[in-house]
C-alpha cells in the first residue's frame, strides 16, 4: 500500500454557522424540537436569518468542523463538500484554506445560496439547529476526488449530507474507491431524525464497507431500532470492525474486536454543546491514523471535546488544541 498524503478525508456539507443565545420562549414561538436539528427551506433560512442579526457567523458543517479540529490537532486533512458562488461561499473557502485544510471542491455554477445552519443556544447549553442545506445538497459523483481519496488513511462521511439522492450515491462510491485503495471509511450517523429518514440507505452503505462508525446514544438506537444503548451497539458491532458510542457527560463506548471499552468524558463548565461530537470524532481519528491505541484515541477525543463544550460554538481555538498534542 502506498504512503498517504492525508491521515483524514472528509466529506460533508459547507455550511456556514450563524449562532444565537436565545431563551426557551424563542423555540416554543418557532416550534422548533429542543436539542434537534430540522431541515428548512430557503425562504425559512432567509426568515430566521434576519432574527439572528445580532448572532456569530463562522464556517461550520459537521465534517468540516472535524477536519478543522484535526488540522489544530496535527492531522493531515482534506475535505470535499459545495458552496454556492456567493459572499458566504468565499467566507467558507477562505476559513477552512486558512486553517490548514486542502479543500479542492470547485464552487456550485448555479444560483443556489451557500448552505447554513442556524443554531440556536439556550442557557442550558442545549444547541436546536435548523439547517438550510442549499448548495451543498448538491454534491455528487462529480465532486468525488479519487486521488485524494485513495491517499487518506481514513474517508469520513458526515451522515447529516445523507438525505440528497445525489450524495447517496456520491458516499457509496467514496467508500468503494477508499476500500479499492486499502484505505478505511468512517461514517458519522449525525442525528437520530437522519437516521430515521434514511435506516435503509445506512445499512446499505454500512454493508458496502464503513469500517468505523461513530453515534450517540439515540443514533445507535435508532439505527437498529431498539431501546437499549448495549443492544444496539452490539448489533452494530456485529456489521462494522470499530463502533464508538459518545454518551455526553457519560463519556464513551468504544467497541473492537469483541472487546468494550468506557472512557470517561473530561469534566468542564459547559457553555454550549455545539459540536462536541464533531471534535470527539476529530480527536479520535487523529489518534487513530497515527497508531495508537483505542483507549489513547478515546481519550484525545474527550479531551478535544471538552474543548469545544467549553466555549460558544463548534472550533475551539487551534493554539488551545494545539496543546493536546
């Protein structure tokens, strides 16, 4: 097999994150579900765009906040995900360039608007995102970029991208040109609705060769539709080699070889849970490609993830990651 270029390939949406400190009354007069992520459409993302003026803007996207992760952790990283050609479209490529991440996928030519996700925060730290997935519901076959695959030692495929017929197929084809190479393919399962919406086509691109698979407690469970976390991860364990459960404050699971291991969450004040499964996965993987042990990637996971927990919003700050290393 030949030396990689790239530890982590990852492939997601592109999203530009705008977040808002809100109180509860906020999502009750927008019937918006506590703590979840909905899909809206274009006029939705223009109505709730106006009513977060006050709020941060920053690239985002859960993949893409991983691969953002990794670089800070020492990680070589590519990401393939598609903004539109607008103002939001050049923030993203210019944040995600400047943190050290090759991004190759060339701009939508089509008048569709740069994706977004519109994250609302109340005091209990909870995140209820609200995703527009615009431009970067467009990823395809086309965008796919075979060297860059081949050359990763792990391609990670963000479950959230998944509803688009287009990036189905796009994620089937990723994890057979990774396998064709001798590379690995990780999926993230994202969010328990996703799972639902699309429980088939997961199972479909399991059996087609992930070979690490990352959830939380209501994904897992919602994948093999039972109600007790060890069951499900059993079944999981049975389909991909390495399975890794995050719990929150209840740490983790990992799942190897028959073997199960808890590693504990790192305890720290929580300002915001935006993207703490985003920088586990990150930590992990970095860990992982370099060769360690399963126990020491658990553990740069949860450290990582304290991090983003720590502070508003999904990066924490590379010198602060930087230091993990």
């Amino acid at each position: 097999m030949s030396a990689t270029r790239f530890d982590i390939t990852g492939i997601g949406n592109a999203i530009v994150d705008l977040l808002l400190t809100v109180d509860d009354s906020f999502l009750s007069r927008h019937d918006m579900r506590k703590g979840g992520m909905a899909l809206i459409d274009a006029d939705t993302a223009t109505r709730l765009t106006a009513l977060m003026a006050d709020g941060v803007t920053a690239s985002g996207g859960s993949v893409a906040n991983t691969c953002a992760v990794a670089v800070a952790l020492g990680a070589r990283v590519a990401f393939l995900g598609k903004v539109g050609s607008d103002d939001m479209g050049d923030v993203f490529r210019r944040e995600i360039a400047a943190q050290g991440v090759h991004y190759p996928t060339a701009p939508l030519v089509a008048p569709v608007p740069t994706a977004r996700c519109l994250i609302l925060v109340t005091p209990d730290a909870q995140r209820t995102m609200n995703t527009y997935l615009g431009a970067g519901g467009a990823f395809g076959l086309t965008d796919l970029d075979e060297t860059i695959i081949a050359s990763a030692a792990v391609t990670y495929l963000e479950g959230y991208l998944f509803d688009p017929p287009a990036a189905q197929a796009a994620f089937i084809e990723a994890a057979r040109m990774a396998r064709a190479a001798g590379r690995q393919t990780a999926l993230s399962l994202s969010d328990a609705f996703c799972v639902d919406r699309h429980r088939d086509g997961f199972h479909r691109l399991i059996a087609e060769g992930v070979n690490i698979l990352f959830a939380n407690e209501a994904e897992i469970c919602s994948l093999y539709e039972s109600g007790d976390v060890a069951d499900a991860m059993a079944l999981a364990a049975a389909k991909t080699p390495l399975v890794v459960v995050t719990r929150g404050e209840a740490g983790a699971m990992i799942h190897h070889g028959g073997q199960s291991l808890d590693i504990p969450a790192v305890p720290v004040a929580v300002a915001d849970t935006t993207g703490a499964g985003d920088a586990y996965a990150a930590g992990f993987l970095t860990a992982y490609t370099r060769g360690t042990s399963l126990a020491d990637a658990g553990h740069l996971g949860a450290r990582a993830a304290s991090l983003a927990i720590s502070q508003i919003g999904a990066r924490p700050p590379p010198e602060a990651l930087a230091a993990l290393r």
